[in-house]
C-alpha cells in the first residue's frame, strides 16, 4: 500500500469492516468517510455479481468520495469477499431483502444521517425495488444505468448489431434468441458482440476511468485476499440463470413512477443496455416530480471520468 492511501485510510475517522446478517447470510461490508456527521452513500453494484467501481477492496482509495460522504462498500453475496455460489434458489427478492437489511443496519449505526443510495445497472433493480419498501429510512437516490424494461430484447440492440460488423452467424443466434427461454450462452453472444462491436458498453470517446489504478489498488488491498480479488470476475454468478430469468422479463415503470424520494437517473448518450430512450421515455411520461434524469455525451453503459463527475455532482445535490 502506497503512503497516500495509508495516509487517506488513518485520515478517515470512520473506516471499519463490518461483518452483518444480510438477508440470513453474514456478510462483509466496508464503512469509511473522514468523520462521522457525513451522509451516508450505501453503493449497490452492477453485474450481477461485479463489484465494480465500489467494492470492500476499495478503502482509502476514493478520498474525494470519502471526504464528503460515509460510504458504504458491499460486495452482494456471490462476489468480492462474500463470495459463494449462487444457485437457482436466488432470486431478485432474495437481493433486495438483502439490501432492506443492510439498509437497516447502517441507519440504527448512523441514525441521524442523511442516507442516500447509489446503483449501477443491475442495482438499480435493487434500489427501484427497495425505495418503496425503505421510503422512510432513504433521502434519495441516484443511479447509472438504470434497468427498466427490455434488457437485451429490443429493437435497438438488433438494429445496432445490424449496422456493425458482427458475424451473421452471431446475428442469426441473438435474433432467434427469446427472453422466455434464453440461455447463458445466447446472453453472452449479446453481451460480447455489444460489446466488440457498437458502443453499447464502452463509447469509444468516452474519457475512460483509470481501471488499471483501480485493479492495483484492489490487489493491495488492506482487506482483500487474492481470492477476494479473483471474485470480483471469476465468482459464484458463474452459471445461474435463475437472476436472469427475471432481469429479462423485469418492467419497473409503475415502481419508478411511485419513488417517493428524490431518484436521479444518469445515462450513457450510447447505452443500449439499460436503454437510455427508455429511460427518457418513462421519466418524461412520469408525473412524479421525484424522477428524473440527465443524459452524459460519448458515454456508454459503464461510466466513464464524465459519468463519474455527474455521479459525485448529484450525490451532493442530495447531501
């Protein structure tokens, strides 16, 4: 660990790895923030099971994050250092009682202050689904990537992958693939050929993150083993099917038009994931006055340094 980090890390007056019941499972989370009157940032993260950007391994290596607010790093079961396999017993509910619980825990630690959620893709399933169960207990929230309808199955995908150069060969599996009965090997011809070749994930002008500091840092993490480090990609995810089954059928229009908190939406201009027309779509259609969204030029579904500026800028709005 280099001494910036050390001196971050000794710097925080809040930086303790908690181990708490989550939905029946002990789990390791990570609390840090440079003194304890901050608001509270609990970040849920995408994949499932890809504990990217926040993650446990990451402490003392955010300090503008944890100058301003309290955050709190969760690696969901099945990944990071709460890694185990997740079968086809796991549902999405299974999750977002995980995240009512850990909701639970952190505001009986910090009563009194504000406490704001902040997802990425596959939790902004989570934070939609928890915000009405946990409108009491949560201040706002904002997300990247928000999951709405259609992941994968429209018609933007097939008309992106049309115009791209991706083998006919792909192309004929992803159009005769089908939502009620797609495997994990159609999901990741999708995932790979957006990937490869339009700039659904990654905009080719987006001014990327430095993810090679970041790997780095999670190597010499203060409370990562190397096991923990390989879980953050090689993890208990690995097969199920059971998450996607309902990701792919999941509509959460009704549930975003009843937050009853502050929910900010921040897309990718190129997103084609988590569709950012549908994300315009349904916040413009919206009469809630707690929804809305703002869109980041040359960004794709995974955020790059502007998405990332956007983030840090809202999270404030809502401090």
């Amino acid at each position: 660990m280099n001494k910036k980090r050390r001196a971050v890390i000794e710097g925080n007056q809040v930086s303790e790895l908690l181990t708490l019941n989550l939905g029946g499972y002990e789990q390791k989370v990570l609390i840090e923030g440079k003194n304890k009157e901050l608001p509270v940032v609990i970040t849920l993260h995408g994949g499932p099971g890809t504990p990217i950007p926040f993650s446990v391994g990451c402490r003392g290596l955010f300090p503008e994050f944890t100058d301003k607010f309290i955050m709190v790093y969760w690696d969901q079961l099945g990944c990071g250092i709460n890694n185990r396999k997740i079968d086809e017993s796991f549902k999405i509910s299974t999750f977002v009682n995980m995240t009512a619980d850990l909701i639970d825990r952190i505001k009986e630690k910090f009563p009194e202050n504000k406490l704001i959620l902040f997802a990425t893709s596959w939790g902004s399933v989570l934070s939609a689904l928890v915000s009405a169960e946990k409108s009491d207990a949560i201040d706002g929230i904002v997300v990247s990537g928000q999951i709405i309808k259609n992941v994968f199955f429209n018609d933007e995908v097939v008309n992106a992958l049309e115009a791209s150069a991706a083998p006919r060969k792909k192309l004929e599996i992803i159009k005769n693939a089908k939502p009620e009965t797609a495997n994990s090997t159609e999901l990741q011809t999708i995932s790979s050929c957006l990937t490869k070749y339009t700039d659904a994930y990654n905009n080719k002008n987006c001014k990327k993150a430095p993810m090679g500091k970041m790997i780095m840092g999670l190597m010499t993490s203060p409370d990562y083993t190397f096991m923990d480090f390989k879980a953050v990609v090689d993890n208990g995810y690995k097969g199920n099917v059971s998450l996607w089954n309902e990701i792919l059928k999941i509509d959460l229009t009704e549930t975003l038009n009843a937050v009853k908190m502050p929910y900010y939406i921040i897309q990718g201009e190129t997103d084609i994931v988590a569709s950012t027309n549908v994300v315009k779509s349904v916040v413009e259609k919206s009469d809630n006055k707690n929804l809305r969204y703002a869109v980041v030029e040359n960004t794709g579904h995974f955020p790059g340094v502007e998405m990332m500026d956007k983030i840090f800028e809202s999270l404030s709005e809502l401090s």
